[in-house]
C-alpha cells in the first residue's frame, strides 16, 4: 500500500441528544385515596411509542411531587395539572416546590415525600447515603441547560484563563459535576480557581454585582446571569465555546430522573405506573408543535420567567423517560465524579444494582427499557416492515447497518430492510418514479428532487458529511496554491456534493472553471483512472476517497471546512454537505409508515449512542466494514475526521437545502425559488415527536 497523506479534523458528535438539567428535587406525600371515580386511559395504537391499555388506578389519588423551579423538573406537574392528565390516569398531583436540592434531599431522605424529579447528582447522592429510594426512569436528556457563562469583559479566550477566577456554582448539583469534569477535561489545576457555594438566585445577585467572574447554572438562571450584564458561554456538556478551543467536546452526560421511595414503590405500584403515564402524556402532548405556545405559557408561569427564555429552554431539553445503556454510563458516570471527590462511601456497582428498579416502567412501556441493547417490545403480531434505501457510503450505510446488526430495529418494534444502491443519483430516480419510498441522500439531491415538485419530504438529518468529500491531489505534484491546480485534470461524480464543492472551490479561489479540466467518473471508477495518471485529482467521497489514495501517494488540499494548501492553511468554509433522510408523501400519507419511521429515528438515535461506546463501536466497525468492504482502519477514521452523525434540523441545514434550491433556479434548472421557509419541502413533526429538542432551525411552526 502507498504510503498517503490524509490530514483534517473532526470528531463524532453525540446525538444531539442534549444531556441534563437542574437542581435536585424529590418529592411526593403518602399516597391518599379521595372519593372520586377515575376515568378511563384512553388506548392508543403505535408502534414502540404508546402506553398500553393500563388499568385506572381504582380511585383518585393525592401524590405530592416534588421538583425545582422550571424545565424540565416541574414540566410534568405543570403541564399535567394545567391539561388534566394527572386525572385521566387517576391521579391528583399536588406540586411541592423546593428552593434548593439539599431541602429535598432531606424530605425524601425523612420519608416525607415519596416521589419526585431530580438531577443525576443529588439523586446518587441521596441514595448511595442508603435513603430507601430508587430510579425509576428517566426524566430527561438536558445537559446543554447546564453551561458556564463568564463575564464578557473578563476576555476569556481558553479553559487555562479560568485559573485565577471566582466561579460560582451549587455544591451538590449536576452543576458541580460538569465543574469536576471540565477541571479533568482540560488538565486544569483545580486549587487555582475560586469556587464558591451558592443557590442559584444568590448567584445571579453576585454576578450582578461583579462580585463572581463566572457560575455554572441551569435555565432558566443561565438566561438571567445573561441578561445582568454581558456575558459569554464557555461551555456546557456537549460542546466548547472557549474562542480558543471551540467545538464539540462531550465531558458529561448527566441526565435528570424520576425517584421514589421503595415504600411507595412496594406498597403502591399503581400509583407510581400512574404516575409514569401521566409523564408519557405529558410529553406525547409537549411534541405536537401546535401544542408549543401552549406549552411555553404554561412553564413561564410556573418558573416565573420570560417565555422567550423557555422557549430557548425548550429546545435544549429531549424529554423521555427511556432507561437504555447511554442512560445507564452517564448516571455511571456521575456517580464516579461523586466518589472520586470523596462524596461517596462506595463505588458505585456496576450498572447500577440497588440503586434503580426499573420493573414499573418496563410494566407499563416495556420498549422504553434497553438496557443490554434490547428492549422488551410487546408481542402481539408481526413487526412491521420498513425499508431503507442508501449507497456503501459510510455517511449513508452506518447508522442502518448498525440498527440492523444491533437488532435495534426488533428492539424498536419493526424490522429493517436495507437497500444498498450503486449511487445516490439511482435513489433520487427511485423517489422520482416511487419505486423508493424512504432513504437518505445528500441535501443537494433532496433539494434539487424537491425543486423539481418530486412528492417527497426531508423528515431529519442524517450526518454532517462535509470533511467526507474532499479535494485530493498527487504529492509529487507539489501544489502549494489553489491556483496551482489550473491546467490539472481533476476527476468526480458529476451532479453529486462533489460537483458542489468543487464549483464553490473555484468560485471561492476566483480560478476560472474552464482552466480546470473536469472529468465525470463513477465513485468506483476513480481509482484506476489516478493510478492509470488519468486524472491529478478528484474529489470523491469513501470508500472511494481511500481507494483512489491508496493508488498513489497523495495529499488531501481541502475538506470544505479547512485550507490544507501549504500556503493558505486554516478554516476556509465554503461548502456544506449534510445527508438527510427523506421519504414519499403517499408513504407517509399512511400512519403505520409515520410510526414506522419515528421507530427508525429512535433506533438512529441509539446507533448514534452506540458508536460513542468503545465496545459498541467496536461491533459497528466489524459490521459496516464487513457490509461496505472498506477496511476497519479507514472506516474508523471516516468516523472520527469527517462525519458528525446527527439527526438535528438546524438553521444551517435548512439554509443550505435554501441556497441549493436558489442555485438551481438562477441556473434556469426549476422555474421557482425554493419556498421561503421551505413549506412543502420538511415534514418536521415525526422528529419533534421523537425528540423535540433535535429540531433547532427557527422555522415557523
């Protein structure tokens, strides 16, 4: 093999599933019967997503709750009491308020309260203290309402200048734990910051007054600090906002969660299985976009703050009660911080035994608990069929491989067929004739079937391809400049994301097109014409990209994120690349095919938490390696230097399938501009309905 150059960056991005929230707090008064009939659940009928017909709790029940201010711990009480879903299941839920998590913990370590919503920290806490009190289930997925923000004047450009400031946060909270794993992230000596105790309202006073250069807090409290005085965020769990060090960059995933005392737990299960649906409830109800303004109204008033702020709060939570592997690694993982600090007695078990009793919810939704990669789906008749058209392309076949080999379309309720074409440009002829009813394929392609009244929807992204289709030229060429490649032959796809970045390379470099001679090869036919010195460049995606590589030695020039050219090396953004997952209108017309294909989302959602697990990641490389015929090395570093799977809708999603459709119609190629707010073109309901919080792009509803 030649020896090859392959140079960029690039990392796997989390699913866009945000991570934690809030402050501890527990709750719920002993369970007391009052004389009133409970109404029926009504049954509903979907794939993997809906409660089954669960018997009413025989008469009303009075359950305390007990949370903090605001999204997403008082969300289910609040939404609850305001829609009367607490009554629907049986329930009169009675909401307790606690300032602080150390005032829950108390309550609930007294036996005063029985139930309540909490962040991962205070709930270990209280429960490796021996509180007779379990996990029941997942709360939500909200680490990004977690951040730390600093004073905009202090000009903090990287995590080292943090070194000498007074940060303040709540000791005791989800806050302290992003604090330790930040500190450990960076390498940074802990003894050189000042960090403060104090509750949320007391830090926005100091902050307020300059009295702290910084605090870590969750939402709405982040807002306020903000709007005190100018202010930055550096960082929350996913990503860095350090100017010298931005980007993703996971370094917890603390989750909040649902906590009971084992006597309510034991001597009555039908409350708590209530309990569980009502959040069910709430949270199919929180998905419905007609349902948002609504739904903002009513957190604003229980957090007494601006509805703005909720609404960006809003969309920075995933709510789901799911219990599954991810889950289970990032409570884990809290549980370390607590112990290494001296928090704990004792290490925490492995998965968590005697801290948790899943038995209610898997219960109630057996599909929402997946732990060990498989749910337990109800059985009941056939799993439903849906398939799946994509390239070998790593950026299109991973995920579906991995739901395929990891069974988690079963553990989903539906059984996955992929198709693997020759080219995106078959899938787009598919979709056209309707011989192809679901895939997924670039945006251009999308946007350009879309521009030509092609009846079909983008319902998700599926992974942010960029780095994956780059500018490659011979080594012994010595390119130094982009005005080098005049005169150079340069082979590609035509009418593919290559043709694109190619055409905004040129345009960007002011190189005149017809200097550069283009030739339209197959993806697989690449490799032998830069062996034969056909071509002295190409711009090509993998497995292709390696094979051509592989032929002679050779240099990457651009990625269309960042400059490799020896004279004008760093960021230089002039393309983006995005694969999205689409499907027919008369397919999606059909409910059994929209639950089908939300139960796809789902599995994609865990696909992606697989590939953040070594072993996990392991099996996925010998599965799709093994499916694409590309070699594990080379599909691994795919992986890690140019695709961020995601399924997030974001405003730079949306503007690139916009400019790709006003490209096309300045080229005479459709006979309109693409809509304005792309109607007609997204069908983003199926996602929100999965995770709302995937669906940033500030669209009208």
């Amino acid at each position: 093999m030649n020896v090859r150059v392959l140079r960029g960056s690039c990392a796997i991005r989390l699913p866009a599933l945000l991570i934690l929230a809030m402050l501890v707090a527990a709750c719920g008064s002993q369970a007391t019967p009052i004389a009133a009939p409970a109404p029926q659940a009504p049954a509903t009928a979907t794939i993997a997503t809906s409660a089954p017909q669960a018997p009413a709790v025989s008469q009303l029940y009075e359950l305390e709750l007990g949370y903090a201010p605001g999204p997403p711990l008082s969300t289910p009480w609040a939404v609850a009491v305001e829609k009367g879903f607490d009554k629907a299941e049986g329930l009169k839920l009675i909401g307790k308020s606690f300032p602080s998590g150390a005032a829950m913990v108390e309550a609930l370590a007294a036996g005063t309260l029985k139930i309540g919503n909490a962040g991962d920290t205070p709930a270990i806490s209280l429960i490796s203290g021996g509180a007779p009190v379990k996990i029941i289930a997942q709360l939500a997925d909200s680490g990004r309402t977690y951040a730390l923000y600093a004073r905009k004047e202090l000009n903090i450009q990287s995590p080292k200048d943090l070194e000498g400031r007074t940060i303040a946060l709540t000791f005791g909270s989800t806050s302290s734990t992003l604090f330790q794993k930040m500190v450990e992230a960076y390498g940074l000596d802990k003894s050189k910051i000042n960090v403060v105790d104090m509750q949320p309202p007391e830090i926005i006073v100091a902050y307020t007054r300059g009295e702290i250069d910084g605090f870590i807090v969750w939402q709405p409290f982040g807002h306020k600090g903000s709007q005190a005085r100018p202010t930055v965020k550096l960082h929350d769990a996913y990503e860095s906002y350090f100017p010298a060090a931005p980007g993703l960059k996971k370094i917890f995933g603390g989750r909040t969660v649902i906590i009971a005392n084992d006597t309510l737990i034991q001597e009555h299960p039908d409350v708590v299985k209530a309990y569980l649906r009502v959040v069910d409830r709430v949270y199919k109800w929180l998905a419905d976009p007609a349902n948002r303004k609504e739904a903002v109204a009513i957190l604003a008033e229980e957090s007494k703050a601006d509805e703005a702020v909720i609404d960006v709060t809003m969309d920075q939570i995933a709510y789901q009660l799911t219990v599954d592997d991810a889950f289970l690694r990032d409570v884990y993982t809290a549980a370390e911080v607590l112990y290494d600090a001296g928090k704990l007695k004792s290490a925490p078990a492995p998965n968590l035994e005697g801290w948790t009793n899943f038995n209610l919810l898997r219960d109630v939704f057996p599909q929402y608990v997946t732990i060990g990669g498989a749910a337990q789906v109800p059985s009941g008749g056939p799993l439903t069929k849906l398939r799946i058209s994509d390239t070998t392309a790593p950026s299109q076949h991973t995920i579906p491989e991995i739901i395929k080999s990891e069974g988690l379309d079963k553990a989903e309720g539906f059984e996955l067929e992929i198709n693997t074409v020759a080219t995106s440009a078959v899938i787009g002829e598919g979709l056209a004739s309707g011989d192809i009813n679901f895939a997924s394929l670039s945006h251009t392609t999308a946007a350009s079937l879309l521009a030509q009244g092609v009846p079909i929807k983008i319902l998700a992204q599926v992974v942010d391809a960029t780095r994956q289709i780059p500018l490659v030229a011979r080594q012994d060429l010595n390119i130094q400049s982009p005005k080098d490649l005049e005169g150079k032959t340069i082979g590609l796809p035509f009418g593919s994301g290559a043709t694109n970045f190619l055409v905004a390379f040129l345009e960007k470099h002011d190189i005149n097109a017809s200097k550069v001679k283009q030739i339209d090869l197959r993806p697989n036919d690449i490799a032998p014409a830069y062996a034969r010195g056909d071509i002295q460049a190409f711009v090509v995606w993998p497995p292709a990209l390696f094979k051509a590589m592989d032929q002679v030695p050779s240099v990457v020039l651009h990625n269309g994120y960042e400059s490799f050219f020896p004279s004008q090396q760093g960021t230089d953004r002039i393309v983006t690349s995005r694969l999205v997952l689409v499907a027919r209108d008369d397919f999606l017309a059909k409910a059994e095919n929209r639950e089908a294909v939300k139960a796809y989302m789902r599995a994609a959602e865990r696909a992606q938490q697989i590939l953040d697990d070594p072993a996990g990641r392991a099996r996925a490389l010998d599965a799709v390696s093994q499916a694409i015929k590309l070699d594990k090395n080379d599909l691994d570093q795919t992986w890690k230097e140019m695709l961020v799977f995601q399924q997030v809708v974001d405003d730079d999603l949306v503007q690139a399938t916009r400019d790709t459709g006003d490209s096309l119609y300045k080229a005479g190629k459709t006979t309109a501009p693409p809509p304005e707010n792309l109607e007609g073109w997204l069908d983003l309901s199926l996602l929100r309905e999965v995770k709302p919080g995937l669906v940033t792009a500030q669209l009208s509803p």
